[in-house]
C-alpha cells in the first residue's frame, strides 16, 4: 500500500469510530429523552447502566479496529520485502542473462577463428599434397586412414586427385572412391 492509501484506511477506521460515537450518542439520548417526555414529575438521572454496556462494545469494536489495523501494516511491510527480494533477484537474473549472452558472442568468435584456422590448415595441407609427385602421395595416402585420404582427394583439383589415385593399390583406391561417391548420397536432390 502507498502512503496514501494508508491514510485512508487510517481515515476510513476514525470515520467508522466516530458514526459509531454519534450513534451511540442517539441511542442514548433517545433512552433518556424518551422517559423524561413522558414523566414529567420525575426528573430523570443518566442511566449508569446503559453507558456501561454501550462503552465496553465501543471499547471492543476500536480494540479490534486498531487490530485490523495492525495486520494491514504488517502485511504491507511483508508486501513491500517481498518486492524488494523480487527486485533484487530480477537484477541479478538480469546481469546473469547478460553474461550468458556475453559469453555465447565470445564463444561464437572462438569458434568462427577455430573453424577458419582449421580451414585454413586444411587448405594448406591439400596443397602440400597435391603439389607432391603423384607415386609419392599415393605411398602417403597408402598409409592414411581412407576416410580421412577421401576428405583431401575432395578437396584437391580432378587431374591432381586422379594422380594419387593412379598410384594407390586398387583396393585401396575403390574403398576411398565409394567414400567419396558416397558422402553427398544422402544430400537433398532439388
């Protein structure tokens, strides 16, 4: 609650007090006047009795006001904690979350440079073999697991890749043609 609205809810109990003062006040009055109207011999005293029982049920209905109160306060104040807890916590959410996002950019860079390096080493190792006399790539390619010799012999021009095939042993250049045949089987067709 606002300050305001606690002003009111103050405003609101004393209003309540107050009607409930004036209509005792009525109440009473109408006891006492109502007997004096109708004697007129005998004067009438304020009756002791009837403030008695009329007090203690004003008494009651503030104690219980003022309780009522007291609650309200506090739940306010219990209100108000649990937001500030919120507030903190969705600041810190916050700045994790921008971390996160701070570190998966670094990372994405990382993997760009990675990759390029690796690219790029490639590229230059196709070149060293492809620049290689073709019997001397094709004792080297012998030796090289045939996945591994299919992903370089994609990689090198057709006349430079058919050298190196000239000069594997035919099993080994049937094994690493199917490899290389195969790869792209499984690619969408237009």
């Amino acid at each position: 609650m606002t300050r305001q609205q606690n002003e009111r809810a103050r405003g609101g109990v004393l209003a309540v007090i107050s009607l409930l003062m004036i209509g005792s006040a009525a109440i009473r009055l109408g006891l006492e006047a109502g007997p004096a109207f109708a004697k007129t011999t005998e004067p009438s005293a304020p009756s002791t009795k009837q403030e008695r029982v009329d007090m203690p049920g004003a008494q009651v209905l503030l104690t219980e006001l003022l309780r009522r109160e007291e609650a309200l306060k506090q739940r306010e104040a219990a209100a108000l904690d649990k937001q500030k807890a919120l507030d903190i916590a969705s600041e810190a959410i916050e700045k994790r979350l921008a971390a996160l996002q701070e570190a998966e950019e670094s990372l994405r860079a990382t993997l760009a440079l990675s990759e390029t390096a690796a690219e790029t080493d490639l590229t230059r190792l196709t070149d060293v073999y492809q620049s290689m006399k073709p019997k001397d790539a094709a004792a080297l390619f012998e030796t090289m697991d045939p996945d591994f010799a299919a992903g370089f012999l994609s990689r090198m021009p057709p006349d430079a890749a058919a050298g190196v095939l000239a000069g594997l042993r035919p099993e080994a250049a049937y094994t690493i043609s199917v490899i290389m045949a195969g790869r792209n089987a499984a690619a969408p067709q237009e």
